[in-house]
C-alpha cells in the first residue's frame, strides 16, 4: 500500500525550484534512504513532505490511512538547543501533542505508551535524566522515542547518525532496522553509505543534474550509485 | 511582626499581592523567554512601556489604558524583529532607545507633577486600587493560560521543527507567549520600575536553570526562587526605606550567585564520585 505518493512534483523556496519532475512512491514498510550531495534538495524534500513548505508545482499525495501531521519525524540535530533543561519523559511524550486533546497533563494511556516505547529503545533507566547529559547516542535514541510517539507508521529520520561514534552508529542503525522489521515505514536522509548499501530496499538520490528513484539493487548499478560506493571507498569493480 | 506591619497598611499590603501575582506569572514566562532567546525582548518592551507611561502622563490619560495596547502591539514588532536574521538585534536596541527617549522628554515636559524616578525605578505608592485589580485578572490570565498551554509551549521552545512538523501551530504559541508577556511588564513596571522588570522575568530562568536540570524542575524553582526573593525584596525595602525595585533585583541577584554555586558544587560533587 502507498502511504505517501508524489507524481511529476517541482520541490523548492520562493518559487526557485530545486528538485523538478520527481516523482516518488513509499509503500507502506518500505526502508527508504535518501542520498546525494549538500545542497541537491535531501532537506527541501524533507520540508516538503512534513509540510513545512509547500511545492512549486504538483501534489504529495498521503493515504487516507496516514494523517500529514503524524509523521514521526527526527529532526537533524543541529537544530535542537543542547543546553536545554528537560527530561527524557518530557521529550518523548511531547511526541504525542498532536493528538493531545487534554486541558492539563498527559493521560495515563499517554504516559504508558510513553513508557513502553522508551523501554523498547532501552532507555528506561535514563527516562529521569536530564538529555543535556546524555551521550550522543542516547540522545537520539531519546528523540526516536519521541518520533515513535508521534506515530508508529512512518518515520522520517533527518541525518539520524551525525556525530555519533562507531558504536552508537551501529547501535541506532541496528534499532531502525528492528523497528522497520516490526512493520515501521522509514524514510531516512543519511550520508552514510552503510544503511544505503545494507538496510534500504528503495533509494531515493538527489544531485545536482537529476534524481534516481528506484530499488536499492538497481541503484547500485547506476552511475551515481557507482559513483557514490567509489567515494566511499567500497568500489570493488 | 514586620510583616504584620506592612499588611496593616492597605496599600502595602495590595502591593504585597500585586508583587506576588507577577512574580509568579513572570517567572512562569521567563523560563520560555529565555530557552527561546527572547531575553532582549523582554528588555526592550519595558523601555517601550516607559515610553507610553510618560505619555500617558503627559497628556493625562489613564497609565494602563495607554501602555497596554502599545506594549501589546510592540511586543509583534519586537518578535519579528527577533526573527530577522541580521540587524534584529540592533533594531531592538534602538527601539528601546528611542523609546526611553521619548517617554524622558514626555516626562519632563510634564514638569512637576510626575516623579520620574517613580517611572524608572519603580514605587509602592503607585499601586492604586484599580491598579491592584487590573494586576489580579492580569496575573490570572496569564497563570491559567501557561497552565493549560504549559505542554504545548515547551514543545515549541524545545523544538519548534518537530512540533510544525507534526501538525503544531507555533506561530501561536509565540504570539500567546508575547502578549503575556507584555501583560506581565505593564502590571509589573510600575512598582519595580521600567529599567528593573525584565530583571523579573530574566533571573528566576536563569537562577533553576544553574540547579535544575528538567523542564518541570526549573519551572518549579523558577516560580519559588522569584516569589522569595520578591517577599524578602519587599521585606527589606520596608525596613531600610529602599526601593524596591531595587532591593528586589538585589535580592535575585544573591539567589543567582547562590544558585551557580550550588550548581558548581552539584557538578563537583557528581564527577567526584
């Protein structure tokens, strides 16, 4: 089943296009990774989709069964204040505000959820702590928690790794790859060639002169998908 | 027994609850304002209301019937003003500025009836009884209001990507969080003073934020830090005739150096172990 759907769409700011003619499809339990260069429109794709802007030009397209605002979304994270005061708890039912509808507080139903997901990501010991004193790894795995509360159908996951050590990397990936196992939609903007190259079925890859769309296998038959294993040092050819 | 002596008179004593209120209230807004780096707002918008205050005196009209809707509006324009990427900061200081100006030349074209140091610097005096009723509903508002939205404006101060992106109106909440915020400085700047009030919303944040590592936590103390330096600000302006104002921010002041501190020994204490 398609969740999001995007045919002959223009991506851009301002009316200055950066992305024209895409046209994309994610079915429902696909891993999607999606790669190419700084600045080829990875993060106006992003944006377009969680509909923080809208396209030029053309439609995305969600299923009826897939709300557009309950994306479960892991911003790039850069852009989160690292000396803000605030537990993990707080984080990860913050995830749950869009369908929030009580006056005051959470709900117990709202709390549990919270509890269970943060144990599923092996966080419970830590769900007090404060995130300012969490390691890197921790802290995205905080911040998945809260994509999950969000919702547990699609997650869109904004350069999830960056500045995570080996290990932690290996540990988040291993995550993402269970959650997908358990039926989560993932679209995730990397570019690491890792999860790209052993994890994702489609590849979704943005440059400068185009895009590629299509299965992973495919890809890697392609000139930017060579290109792409060259540069990271798997060309085996 | 000081105590019991300044409830005797009714003006203290209205002064006492009027103080209360806003210190409640601004500590409340001032842990968003500061996570949002919004310190400077709150700065100019004080300067803005002595530009109205000293207006409104000069050409007789009530105080807050004037500087609220100026405030309020003022507040839009300093927000945005934020928001540019270039220049904000400077177009904030100059608005204050000339703001100052304004509201000093109002005054002083007023001659002698005004106290310009009353303006400046606050007075207990000047808390009438309407005053005292308008700060009431003021503070309840604004109370009530961050209670409710108490969730939804830390999830947009947090990470303002995430919550648009799941379907939150931030906009909103930064516009619900400016007006409260110009409420609490209008009610606030006549009793601790246009130069002092942003001090109210600024040190509480700051002083939690050195001990207190949670949103609820430095919420908490936040509000309990602002209350107990107010009442012992108060208490000591009666009896050494400061004003208060004055002896308020001195007061935080202690706390703040109190709290870095405690937060320097908490760490100490924890990488020791």
């Amino acid at each position: 089943m398609e969740l999001i759907k995007g045919d002959d769409i223009t991506i851009g700011y301002d009316g200055e296009p950066v992305v024209s003619h895409l046209t994309f499809s994610v079915r429902s339990g696909d891993y999607l990774c999606i790669v190419g260069e700084n600045g080829s429109g990875k993060s106006t794709f992003v944006k377009t989709v969680l509909g923080l802007i809208p396209p030029l030009s053309g439609q995305v397209v969600f299923s009826p069964s897939l709300r557009p605002d309950s994306i479960g979304y892991l911003p790039q994270k850069s852009m989160i204040q690292r000396d803000f005061p605030s537990s993990v708890m707080e984080i990860v039912l913050s995830g749950c505000l869009n369908r929030h509808r009580r006056l005051f507080g959470y709900s117990r139903e709202e709390r549990d959820k919270a509890e269970s997901i943060i144990s599923r990501l092996g966080l419970d010991k830590l769900s007090s702590s404060s995130f300012q004193e969490l390691s890197g790894g921790q802290q995205q795995r905080t911040l998945l928690a809260r994509a999950l509360m969000a919702t547990e159908r699609l997650l869109l996951l904004d350069e999830p790794v960056t500045g995570l050590d080996p290990q932690a990397t290996a540990e988040l990936y291993s995550i993402i790859r269970k959650l997908q196992e358990d039926g989560i939609t993932v679209m995730m903007v990397t570019h690491d060639i890792h999860p790209a190259l052993n994890d994702a079925d489609m590849i979704l890859h943005f440059s400068h002169t185009g895009y590629y769309f299509g299965s992973r296998d495919e890809y890697f038959r392609t000139e930017p998908g060579l290109k792409f294993l060259k540069e990271a040092g798997h060309d085996h050819s | 027994m000081i105590i019991a002596e300044i409830l005797s008179y009714p003006f203290l004593a209205r002064a006492l609850m009027v103080g209360f209120l806003i210190s409640v209230s601004s500590s409340l807004l001032g842990v968003s304002l500061v996570l949002r780096r919004y310190s400077m707002i709150g700065d100019g918008l004080s300067h803005v209301g002595f530009g109205a205050l000293g207006i409104a005196s000069l050409l007789s009209l009530s105080p807050m019937a004037v500087t609220l809707p100026v405030v309020v509006v003022a507040s839009f324009l300093l927000l945005r003003l934020s928001e540019r990427r270039s220049g904000g900061d400077s177009a904030i200081a100059l608005l204050s500025s000339s703001a100052l100006a304004l509201g000093v030349a109002a005054v002083s074209i007023g001659g002698v009836n005004t106290d310009l140091n009353a303006f400046l610097f606050g007075s207990i005096l000047s808390v009438s009884k309407s005053d005292a009723w308008i700060s009431f509903g003021v503070s309840a508002v604004t109370i009530f209001s961050y209670l409710v939205f108490y969730h939804q404006i830390y999830a947009s101060t947090f990470d303002p990507v995430f919550a648009r992106a799941t379907g939150m109106k931030c906009e909103r909440y930064t516009n619900l969080l400016a007006v409260l915020t110009s409420l609490v400085i209008v009610v606030g700047m006549r009793m601790l003073g246009s130069m002092l009030i942003s001090s109210l919303l600024i040190f509480p944040a700051l002083s939690a934020m050195k001990v207190a590592k949670t949103y609820l936590r430095v919420s908490v103390i936040a509000v309990a830090e602002s209350v107990s330096a107010f009442l012992i600000g108060f208490i000591l302006s009666y009896a050494l005739s400061l004003p208060t104002g004055a002896s308020i921010v001195i007061v935080h002041m202690c706390f703040y150096l109190l709290m870095m501190a405690a937060g320097w020994w908490m760490r100490k204490a924890r990488t020791s172990v």
